[in-house]
C-alpha cells in the first residue's frame, strides 16, 4: 500500500500499460519508487476485446504494486484525443473564456455536449494570445475510466499523453539553447513534441508500430500476430545497399520492408515542423529525442539521422529524476525513454508542469463537487447540533424559554423537510442510473465471456484426435419441444457473412412468437430470443468412438461458462431443466468414411448464462 506522500501515475498505451509509484523529494524533485507495466494485444482488428485487456493490465499493475483503494493520475493515448492549438486576440480574462468556448465548438469534430474537454492559456505576446484546447469523447473516456476504477482505484486527473510526454520533455531539458523535437514511437500512433524556448506544441500522427507490423503482414501475407513477432525478434530499419548486402537475405527483405513502411514518418514531421514554424512562429529543431516502444526497433536512430539530418539520441524523463532502491536499474536503463508520461503525471501532483490539462469524466467532476460542499454541510449541522445542545441546557434551567425555543425549532424542522422531496427524488435517480449502469456491465461482462468460453474450449475440449471447423451461437435451445430436431437451431450469424457491408450487422434474429396478442394482452408463448448455447462442429480420428462425449464432459467439468441446464420458458413460467448427453449432441459419426480422414461431429453445448439479443 502507498503512503500519504505517494503519487500513483498510470500511462494507457495502445499496446503497453505502465504504472509507476512516485514521490516529491526533500530537494523540491521527484523520486520514480518503482514500476511495471504489462503488453496489450495491439492488432487494430482487435480492438473489440481493447477495453477487456485493459481491464486485466490495470489490475495485474495494482495487485504487483500492491497498491489498495489509491487515487491515480491516468494518461489517455494521443490516438484517443483531439488536440489544437488556437491563436486568439487578446482579452480580459472572462472574456476569454466565452471566446474559447465558441472556439472549441468550432474545432472539435464532435457536438460540444458530447465530449469532455478543458484548454489552457500558453504565451501571451502583442496582440495575440495562443491556447490549447484538448477533447474526448464522453463515453469513451467514461469506458476506459471504468476499467480505472474496476481495479479498486479511485481517478485523480486525467491528462492526455501528448501534454504528459510535453511536461517530461520540457522539466528535463527545458535549459536547452537550441530548439529540438521529441519524436514518441507508440503501437497506433506517434506524437511529435517541439520545445522551442517558451514555445511548446504537440502534434500525434496517424504512424506507429502498428503500421510497420500491418505492413509485413500484408508483405508475406501472415496474421498479424505473427508479423508482430518477427518485427520484435528479427525486425530492423535497413539503411542503405551496402548496410543490406551484410545482412541475410530474409533478414534484409524484412528491414527494406519496415523501412519503406516507416518512409512516411519523415515526411509527415517535415509538414509539421513548417506548421510549427509558419503558423506559431516556432523554429526548426536542431536536436532530435527519440521515445516510445518503436524506438526499440535496431537502427532506428540511423534511419531518423539519415532522414532528418539532425543528430538522434533517446529521450532520458529521468535525466532530473531520482530513482529508488526497488528500481531495476539494468531494467530502467533499457526502458527510460518509455516512461516520460509517468514521469509528466508525476510533475503535476507537484505543480511543475507547464501545461496543465484535466479530462475528468462527469461523475468524478459531480464527486469533486459533492466534496467541496461537504465541509459546508458539515458545518452546518455542527451548528444545528450545537443548537439543539443549547436549547436542552436552558431547559433545563427554564422551562419557559425552552417551549419557546421547541416552538422554533420545530419550525426549523418543518423548514428542513422541504428538502426531503428533492433528496428522495434524487435517491431515485441514482438507483435508476445504477439499474442502467448494471445493464451495461453486464454488457461488457457478456463480450468477456466469449474469450473465457474460447479459452475453455481450447483447455479442455481441445485434443490430437480432434479438431473443430465451425463455432455458431444458438438462440431458444431446447430440445424436448414436441416434433422439433435439435438440427432446426440454425446459426444465428449470416451464412454469406464476408459479403456483409462495413458496420453492417451478420446477426440473424431468430423468429419469434409476439409478445403480445390482441389490445396488449401477454401472449403465453412468447419466448425472448436468447443464445443459450453455441453449436460446435469438427471431426475426429481415432480407435475410441467415445472421444467427443469423454472431452465434453471434461469440458461441462471444469468451465464456468458451459454447463447442461437449460432455462425452459413456457407459459409465461422458466424452468431450469438438465440435459442429457444424446440431447446436446446432433451428428457422432462412429468411424469415418474410407476416402474421409476423420469422422464429423456436431454438438450443441448450452450456456450457463444466457445472453438476451434485445
């Protein structure tokens, strides 16, 4: 558990979640005590199972750190963001705000109402004055604060990467004379930070490690899971003809490709810096600071120097930062540069950053609130209770005075209990709100469910004598109903799904009796489509005919998340029924065919816990 002085600083990467245990030193400093961080799956055709994975790095990071009900500082991903910097005249100080609230309707691509943003006030020179204004969307950020807080966290401020990985960048080498660039190499994107004097301005481009990986896979035509672990194992930045002539012919193949793929990161930092020094009257770096997980990548450095002609080195957030005794230091030393958003969230718990930017969700700003007026409330029924306590002791003493005191209180009272409307009235929202909240849990519960049952499957289901081909969700299993065959429960995904429009749903509803019959009555057969259970198919080999009951057993055994009970909804009226083993399985073919290499299989395995489809 952290101490009182403990700064609790968590980085959400697209592909790396970091989080890190600081403190203020004597000298007015930082101390990094220690840190971790955990790797996320960053294939953008993943990115429904994003938030689950988040959920499981953030509290992994809390059980390591042994951290316990602490207030954290989180940064969100520049890919997540939306971030412009905005030239405006200058104004008294109320004006400007109303001026920078029609600003960011102006700018920010969604509705005002939608999103949760803050801006704050840069330089101030003649005439002019130059503001950043940060966005997210409101329910994103509300998703990603959730996986915060379902570790047993409370959220402190929330800032963005690019303004943590600005302030690191500007408290370690604010004192440089000439102007530089911060290039951060993440999974989906890559922010470009310039420090220029007083001059700070941040940019993220749509380029990073992903893109490389995407690259080889479409190359040699490979999954990406699989082209992102030849880039981490063999993967680097080939330079120039005589430096690929040394290299084996596979390994200089892959390095031409990753450097045609990263030909377009210099070109997009060319276009910004002439941004920079156009439209906010900055100066072309001299120095360049390479950061990030892609600055892992071998030869990076010479590719950046070769493109930009510029000396390269790594950015070092620790440069002005202690480290601890419980710090790897053979660790850190390798992983630095990877840390300036831990060390940026550090600074703002000692007020030494230059920028400033909080992205609270709704519900901690209303909870920031409600704890502001406590100590008001606190008081106040200090005061009340000090009445009472008076109005009792002069009772005793005169009888008289005291009726006349009750009389007054009494009106007090009925004074105080017009307020209990409005508290009760608000004690049923918040209910409400919880009922919606729970749905939604239960939402993001059952998309974490699919991977469990898969991983259950691979487990215990899995065998050398048996393979699957096909997994299809079912709706309303229930095989004992009268003159049906369990093989009428067809797949309830579009057979012809490939040729399915982008955002286009391949779920087929199953038909169902209405809800209700004539002038609103309930109709007794109505059944809510549910999928109860999935519908497995494959083949197997072997001596042993018995081979798919013996693994669907173990299976039924030993997972959480498929069992052989069935909800059976009759008459308004659900049962729960268990099933036998000819119940569930549709096709066991006893030996194959003599042209067929296995025998097929078919069973229908029901779910623990239904999912209802509307």
């Amino acid at each position: 558990m952290a101490d009182s002085q403990s700064i609790v600083a968590l980085n959400i990467g697209s592909q790396r979640v970091t989080m890190g245990l600081l403190a203020p030193s004597s000298n007015g400093g930082l101390i990094l005590k220690k840190y971790e961080s955990s790797m996320i799956l960053a294939d953008p055709a993943a990115e429904m199972t994003r938030l689950p994975q988040i959920r499981i790095a953030v509290s992994e990071l809390v059980s390591k750190l042994g951290l316990q009900k602490e207030k954290v500082s989180y940064a969100i991903s520049g890919q997540s963001v939306f971030t412009r910097f905005v030239k405006l005249p200058s104004l008294e100080s109320d004006d400007i705000e109303q001026l920078v609230a029609f600003e960011a309707q102006q700018h920010v691509p969604f509705p005002i109402n939608e999103v949760v943003w803050d801006w704050q006030l840069l330089n101030s020179e003649a005439g002019q004055q130059e503001v950043v204004l940060v966005a997210i969307k409101a329910d994103a950020l509300d998703d990603i604060n959730d996986c915060v807080t379902d570790a047993d966290l409370t959220t402190g401020l929330v800032d963005a990467s690019p303004m943590a990985l600005a302030n690191s960048f500007v408290y370690n080498y604010g004192d440089l004379a000439e102007p530089a660039l911060m290039i951060d190499i993440g999974a989906r994107t890559s922010n470009l930070v310039y420090l220029d004097g007083n001059k700070v301005f941040t940019r993220t481009i749509a380029i990073g490690g992903a893109t490389l990986t995407s690259a080889i896979a479409k190359e040699y035509n490979v999954p990406f899971i699989e082209a992102e672990s030849q880039k981490c194992s063999n993967g680097l930045v080939s330079l120039n003809a005589q430096h690929t002539s040394q290299l084996d012919d596979l390994t200089a193949a892959l390095g031409s490709c990753i450097r045609t793929a990263l030909n377009r990161m210099p070109a997009e930092i060319a276009r910004t810096t002439n941004f920079f020094r156009s439209q906010h009257e900055g100066s072309a770096p001299k120095r360049i600071f390479l950061a990030g997980g892609g600055a892992n990548l071998p030869m990076i450095s010479d590719f950046f120097q070769e493109k930009l002609r510029l000396p390269v080195e790594f950015f070092n957030p620790l440069k002005r930062v202690s480290v601890g005794q419980e710090v790897d230091v053979d660790k850190v030393a390798v992983e630095a540069h990877q840390l300036g958003e831990l060390i940026g969230l550090g600074l703002r718990q000692l007020e030494a950053a230059r920028l400033n930017i909080d992205l609270v969700p709704e519900t901690v700003e209303h909870e920031r609130a409600d704890a502001k007026k406590r100590p008001k409330l606190m008081i106040a029924s200090a005061v009340i209770i000090a009445s009472c306590a008076a109005f009792c002791l002069n009772g005793f003493f005169k009888k008289s005075n005291a009726i006349k005191a009750a009389n007054k209180q009494e009106k007090i009272v009925a004074g105080l209990a017009s307020f209990a409307a409005p508290i009760t009235a608000e004690q049923k929202n918040a209910d409400k709100i919880a009922n919606i909240v729970g749905l939604y849990q239960d939402t993001v519960d059952s998309r974490v469910m699919w991977l469990d049952g898969l991983s259950d499957i691979k487990s215990h289901f899995a065998h050398p004598e048996l393979w699957i081909t096909e997994m299809e969700p079912v709706a309303n299993f229930d095989p004992s109903l009268d003159g049906e065959s369990v093989n009428k429960y067809k797949s309830l995904i579009d057979g012809d799904i490939k040729k399915i429009t982008f955002s286009e749903s391949g779920i087929t509803m199953p038909k169902v009796e209405p809800k209700t019959i004539s002038r609103g009555r309930p109709n007794p057969d109505y059944v809510a489509p549910m999928v109860n259970a999935i519908k497995v198919k494959g083949y197997w080999r072997g001596n042993s005919n018995g081979l798919v009951l013996t693994q669907l057993k173990t299976l039924i055994e030993k997972s959480d998340i498929f069992g052989m009970e069935i909800s059976r909804t009759s008459k308004n009226k659900t049962t729960k029924v268990t099933l036998t083993d000819p119940e569930v399985v549709v096709e066991n073919a006893t030996s194959p065919a003599e042209d067929k290499l296995g025998a097929p299989f078919t069973v229908i395995i029901p779910l623990n816990n239904p999912i209802l489809l509307k």
